[in-house]
C-alpha cells in the first residue's frame, strides 16, 4: 500500500513539473511582444549576422550567433559583454529568449544557456518566421 502510494505521488510529481516546465521554457509572439521594452528580458538572436542584414531581426534583440553563444555566456567578463552588446551581462536568473528563423537553432542555444546555469532561458519556438508573419514589419535595413 505504501510503496504504491509513493509511486502514485513520484508520478504525480513528475507530471505536474513536466508539464509547467515545457510550457514556461516556450515563448509565444505575444510574449514577445509583451516583453519588447523589458530591459530585465534579453532576446538574443543566435543567426549568423549576415541572416539579420538580409532579413531585419525583431526590435531590441541582439546578435550572438549559435556558434558563439557559450563562449560569450561563458567567458565574456560583464565589461567585454557590455562594450559589444550595449547592455549588461545577463545574470544567471536574467530572462532569456533565444531566436533563429525556425527555433531549431534557438533550442540549442537555450539548452546551452540552461547547462551554464541560466535558469530562465526560454526558446520562442516560432522565431523570425513566426514574428515576421505576425507583425506588420517593413524591412528597413
Ligand atoms: C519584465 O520581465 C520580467 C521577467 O519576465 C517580469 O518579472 C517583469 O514583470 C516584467 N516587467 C514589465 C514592466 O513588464
């Protein structure tokens, strides 16, 4: 009786953590939006630079490509991260919320970014595709 009950509850647990983790890791285009002045939320780009030249990218985001993203996380000291980014290094319980152009790339990044300790990296799964289609953007750039 015990042993199931423990069972019962481990399921339980493993459950309810599963399913609230899979939805707050997952950033919608509203959120986005929603998030756009929040200087507390790093929406980090990770397509290589010449990807952003041709297509624009979101308002507010900056640019670390894929394969940068854990040295710069890493080994970046809080002034080199400012001097590049014009923005403080994030602290590990900053928000993060990784784009590409799929969010196949971003899910890298936010994994790389979990495994470092930054516990509130999110993936906006949509990414450029998403935003593009459903804001009114003009390229500018
Ligand atoms: C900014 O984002 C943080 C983290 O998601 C949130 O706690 C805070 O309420 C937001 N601030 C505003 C003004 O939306």
């Amino acid at each position: 009786m015990i042993t199931y009950r423990v069972t019962f509850a481990t399921l339980f647990v493993c459950l309810v953590l599963g399913e609230s983790s899979s939805r707050n890791d997952i950033v919608t285009y509203e959120e986005v939006e929603a998030s756009k002045d929040n200087t507390t939320v790093y929406l980090i780009d990770v397509r290589q630079p010449c990807e952003l030249t041709e297509t624009g990218f979101i308002p507010g985001a900056i640019n670390i490509p894929i394969n940068k993203v854990e040295d710069t996380l890493k080994n970046f000291s809080p002034e080199d991260f400012s001097q590049k980014f014009q923005r403080s290094k994030p602290e590990l319980d900053s928000v993060l919320v990784f784009y590409c152009t799929v969010g196949v790339r971003s899910a890298k990044a936010q994994q790389i970014a979990l495994d470092l300790g930054y516990v509130n990296a999110k993936n906006y799964l949509g990414s450029w595709l998403d935003w593009r289609a459903k804001s009114n953007l003009v390229k500018t750039t």
